[in-house]
C-alpha cells in the first residue's frame, strides 16, 4: 500500500519517505496547536517542520520538486508557517503591539524577497554569456568577478531561513511573557533581511560591465584562431542531465589520442556540471545564431554522437565532413536510423552495424558507412584473463523503458523482479547496474528497479545476520572520498561561481591531469572492490565504478537488447540476452545480431540453472565458438587497433574535406596537405 504512494510522491527511499510524512504531519500540526493553543506543541511542530524540509531538500529533491508542481513550494511552506505563527500569538493573547509588528516583520521580509528576486535576476541575467568555455584562454575579455556565492547561490533558502530570529523570539516571548527577546528576533531578522538586499544591489552595477555579446565571441573567435580546430564532437540534447553526458564522455579518451585538433561543442549549459575530465578545448554555445557566429575555417570533421533536433544548426557547415558515431552499437532501432541519412558519414563498430544499416532498404549508401571498431573497448579484460571468486558474478544491466512503449526492450517491467529472485535462489552474486535513465518515463519500471534493490539489500542483511556475509570494511572510505574529491577537481567540477565566472576563469590544459586521472580511478576501484568483497550484492548506480570495471568483475551479463552486450562481446565471457516476448529461439536470433552469440533467457527463467552451468562448469559452454564469431562481425577485428582504425577515418575523411574545400575556392591550388605538418600533438 505505501510502496505506490512513495512511488507517486518520487520519494526513492524509505527514510526520504518518512521524512516526507514528517513534513507533512508537522504542518497538520501547525494549525492545530495554533488554535488550541498549545505552545509546546507548535514548537516541537514547528522544529520539525523546519528540519525535515531542510533534509528533504539534499535526501529527495525530487519530492520537492513534486510539491512545487502542486503550488506547495517553499515559499508558500514558509509563509503558511509564519501566519500560523501569528495566529498562535493571537490566541495567546500576545500584545497588540507585538501582533502588528510580527506582521509587519512577516511582510516586510517576504517584501523584501520579492525586490531580492528581481535583483537577483537582473545580476544573472547581465552576467549570461553568449557562451560558455573550458580549457581556453578568456582572460582578455574582461568579465566581472562574481557575486560572493553568500548573496547568488541558494539565495532563496537563505533568505527564507531569516524568519528563524522572528520565530525564536516571538516563542520565546509567548513563552516568558517577556518580549525583549521578541524584539531581538524581529530586528535581527528584518535587519539582516535589509542589509543582504542592500549588499546585491550593490553588485548590479558591476554586473553591468559584462562585455556585451560581440566582444565574448570576439575573443572567442581569436582563441579558435589560435588554437585552429580541424576536429569537432558537437552534442546536443534536451533535457541535458548526468543521465545524457555519457554519450560525450565515452568518446572523450578517443578525441585526445586523434593526430588531429580536436574540439568538443555543446549546446545546453547544464552539460559542463556533467562533463569528464579532458584537456580538450569545450564550447558551449546555446543560441544557434551566436554557434553560426564562431570562426571555424579549419574545420573539417564534425563528430555526432547522438540524434537531435539542434544538430541541423552544425549540419549546415557545408565546409565540414558530418559523422554519426553514435553512443553504441545495439540491435536497436536507434542504431539503424533513416535520420542518419543527412550525415556524410556513419561509422559504425564492425560489419554487424553496416548489415544493420543496409536492411533500411533505399536509405543509407554502403559507401557512406564506415567500419571503425569501438576504441572506448580498451580497458576491457579478456574471459582467458578473469580470475573467477568464490561464488559465481552476475552482472544484470537491463536497458530503459525507451521514449516509448513500441520501442520498449527493457526486461525490468515483464521480469526482472523475477529474474532476481530466480539469480538468488541459485545462490550467486549480483551486481544490479540498471540504465541511467531507468524510470524516467515508466512507473513501472521505476517500481521494478527500487524493487530489486530492496531484494538484494535484504539478501545482504539476511545472509550478514547468519554470518554468511562479512561486514562492509570502512576503513578505505575516507581515502575513496578523497579521491572522488580529487576527480571532481580535476574534472573541474568543483569549480564555483556562475557560467561567467568559470567562463572567466578557464585556464588552458593541463597536460598531466591524464595520468592522474587515470591512477586515481584504478586506486578507487581498487579500494571498492576489495571494501564490498567477492560475495556481497551491489546496486552499481553513478559514474564509478565505471561500466567496464563491472565487466571485469563479472562472470556473466544479463542484459536486454542494447550497446551493452554489444560492449560486453569484447570480453568474451558467456552473456544472456532476456526473451521477455518469449519468441522462438531462431525468430529472435534472426531479429537480434547479437543473439548470435547469447544464451536465451526464457521470461519465466526457467532456463536459468542450465545457462549458469556455462559459469559454474566453464567446459561445459557452447556458446564460446559462437562468440569468437560474434566478436569480430560486431567490434571488428582486433588489428589494427579500434583507436587506429578511428584516427585513420577522421584523417581520410579530413583530407577530403580539404580537397572539397580547394575545390571551392576559384583561386585555390588543388594541395593535398601534408598530414604530419598539420596535425596538432595533444600529449
């Protein structure tokens, strides 16, 4: 009964759940004890109003989202507080003059608020760049400083949070009948009020010497000169979250191994809170006619590894060679799209994804499909170097629901609870990675996924309780938060202050920031792995540890139709692909390349003890030849390199770029240009 109503509020966890009756509790309580009146009571009512909504806020943010939707957002909370507040003085027969000034207090405040907000977005709106930077030199363009985060960031909780003087003096004088320090709290609270007013309006006029839109892209533009992009990945998507910049960060490695100068080009602001580490030069440049004003003469690859409204705005480039890369090769229809028509160029893994193509029949030429292996493969362990523990690894990694129920692959809805209930009969550990955008658009799907966390956390305890399951180790804790610290800098997202502001203080590259990087995360993966052990569950959500290190650790994926057992086949290891439709084992394999090589998982799982056999019993795996086979059709071959085979493409279709550039020009000489001569060195 409760598990839809937390479902319905998008509460995720149960102490977020309690925390939200708690809110709302505390608020029923309001009035009442208002009314009776019972002084002791609105106190103990009002403290856990306060706290609750403060924790609802970092716990639930999604809950308090929800509530906003429903006109309960935090102001209307605090001002239905305040009031209540008043009425209980009212009825405790608080002095006249006590009762007019708290309402004067109460409205003053929320006036002052209201010219604070209008403030605020004046400030922020001055302080909007035509574009945002990473990794390039803006020091000339003379930005303003920002405003001190204590009078920009988090404003309104700040502001609101200045009734607590008013609150603790007006109970406290209701408490003592003294009213001194009824006068205290009123005039702190209106008095810091004012002054944090005064202190932003202080700053609109320093915001008003931003440079204006010309001179951003003009300094832009000279450091373009300078650098010369010849290289572009260019990304675009509309709701732009951690859930979406996967896509731009698994080719970010590739980009800085091209013989080429590379550039990455977004479109949504909120993409650098998500962006990777990268020495590269970033763009972010929202408005399509300011991305027509940058000055890209070098240009001659535009990398694209997704489909989007705003990706016309870059297509228009007749100067440049235009590539779909994708974000991974899947059986997909997202991986065989018509819409792939408009770019020069499709490059896919291996032969799998160019058959794939070539059955839209009339769409795609065959000369515009490009086969160049999946360079982001790299760190991932062969099955002849896997070191098995104690108890066989699975690895459970359904897709999403999809932007639609025609398009839905994902097995959580029709079985996954079942399948996990199933894996833990069998007696074998789970490591449960579900699809960043799992639950999004489907409820249901969101109630299987919470479902199967509380499954294996409850397996955990159980098997913990009867000394099964030894207890997580601490003591490498602070170390794993010191190094996501560390990753955060280096990644720069623990930069502070506006888009301006970081904008104003990009710096150039730091070339040795790769090496850390990289030590950082094996030591941090080290750290995990050996703090949870060989036996334990793990729901394996967020960016670390990365997809690839699960691989490693598994014996055997469980997945749906999607880039990740495409991704997978590279290890070699045995793999299962969900049949939820339970069709006939060659039906499916027909319709599904990378069935070729997958044991079938009927939707009641009753295939599930003899497919783990091929784990438990490793001779005793038919499907291994099929793999072999699989591997080179889908990934390609394994010489030359997937990176080579990337570098060489973007250089092939760069030199022809040129050529069509030459040919352009009435003027021009026809010069194929000498490659090493032209290519920038990143290292």
């Amino acid at each position: 009964m409760l598990q839809p109503l937390r479902a319905a509020l998008r509460i995720h966890t149960w102490g977020g759940f309690a925390l939200a009756l708690l809110l709302g509790a505390s608020y029923a309580a309001l009035p009442l004890f208002a009314l009776l009146p019972h002084l002791w009571g609105f106190i103990a009512a009002s403290a856990v109003s306060y706290v609750a909504d403060a924790w609802l806020h970092r716990v639930e943010p999604a809950f308090i989202r929800r509530l906003a939707a429903l006109r309960v957002d935090r102001v209307t909370r605090f001002l239905a507080r305040d009031v209540l507040l008043l009425m209980l003085a009212v009825r405790m027969e608080a002095p006249e003059s006590v009762l007019a000034a708290g309402l004067f207090v109460v409205g003053a405040q929320f006036g002052i608020l209201v010219f604070y907000t209008a403030l605020h977005r004046i400030v922020r709106r001055e302080r909007t760049l035509p574009v945002a930077v990473r990794n390039m030199d803006m020091s000339d363009a003379g930005i303003p400083k920002a405003p001190p985060p204590l009078l920009f960031r988090r404003y309104l909780r700040r502001m609101l949070h200045l009734d607590l003087p008013m609150h603790a003096g007006l109970l406290a004088g209701l408490a003592t009948a003294g009213w001194s320090f009824t006068k205290a709290g009123y005039a702190v609270s209106l008095g810091l009020s004012a002054l944090l007013l005064l202190a932003l309006a202080a700053q609109v006029r320093t915001a008003r010497r931003t440079p204006q839109r010309e001179e951003i892209i003009a300094t832009l533009n000279r450091q373009l000169a300078d650098y010369r992009p010849e290289v572009a990945l260019y990304f675009s998507f509309a709701a732009v979250s951690r859930d979406f910049m996967y896509q731009v960060n698994m080719w970010i490695e590739t980009l800085e191994n091209l013989d080429r100068r590379p550039l990455i080009i977004l479109r949504e602001r909120a993409s650098f809170s998500y962006l990777s580490r990268t020495r590269l030069p970033v763009v972010c440049v929202p408005r399509a006619d300011d991305l027509a004003q940058l000055d890209l003469p070098e240009l001659k690859v535009v990398l694209y590894p997704g489909n989007a409204g705003k990706n016309v705005h870059m297509l228009r480039v007749a100067e440049a060679k235009h590539v779909f890369i994708g974000h991974g090769d899947s059986d997909k229809l997202a991986s065989s799209n018509r819409v792939s028509k408009v770019y020069d160029e499709i490059w896919v893994a291996g032969r799998a994804g160019r058959d794939r193509y070539q059955r839209i029949r009339h769409a795609i030429d065959d000369a515009a499909i490009v086969e160049v292996g999946r360079p982001q493969l790299a760190p991932i362990r062969l099955h002849a170097e896997h070191v098995p523990g104690p108890l066989p690894t699975v690895l459970y990694a359904p897709t999403w629901e999809g932007w639609s129920d025609d398009d839905c692959h994902t097995s959580l809805i029709p079985m996954g609870t079942d399948l996990v209930s199933a894996l833990l009969d069998e007696g074998v550990r789970v490591l449960y990675k579900p699809h960043p955008l799992t639950g999004k658009r489907s409820a249901e799907a969101a109630a299987a996924d919470q479902a199967i966390r509380e499954m294996l956390d409850a397996d955990n305890r159980r098997r913990q309780s009867a000394d099964a399951l030894p207890d997580l180790d601490a003591e490498p804790e602070p170390r794993m938060r010191e190094i996501r610290e560390r990753l955060n800098e280096l990644a720069g997202r623990n930069r502070t202050g506006d888009d301006a502001q970081q904008t104003r203080d990009a710096r150039l590259p730091d070339h040795t920031g790769s090496d850390e990087w990289h030590a950082l995360e094996a030591e941090w993966h080290h750290l995990f792995w050996s703090r949870t052990g060989p036996l334990r569950h793990q729901v394996i959500t967020g960016q670390l540890p990365t997809l690839y290190e699960c691989f490693n650790q598994a014996d055997i994926l469980i997945s749906d139709v999607s880039s990740v057992v495409a991704d997978f086949v590279a290890s070699l290891k045995p793999y299962v692909l969900t049949n939820a439709n339970d069709l006939p084992d060659e039906e499916f394999r027909a319709a599904y390349t990378t069935a070729g090589g997958a044991y079938l998982l009927d939707r009641a799982c009753t295939r599930l003890p003899e497919i783990l056999r091929s784990v438990r019993e490793p001779r005793h795996d038919p499907m291994a030849l099929d793999r072999h086979t699989l591997k080179e059709y889908v990934l390609g071959p394994d010489q030359p390199t997937s990176m080579e085979r990337f570098n060489t493409a973007v250089n092939a279709l760069a030199d022809t770029a040129f050529l069509h550039q030459q040919e352009q020009e009435p003027s021009g000489t026809l010069l194929v240009p000498a490659l090493d001569a032209n290519r920038a060195d990143l290292s």
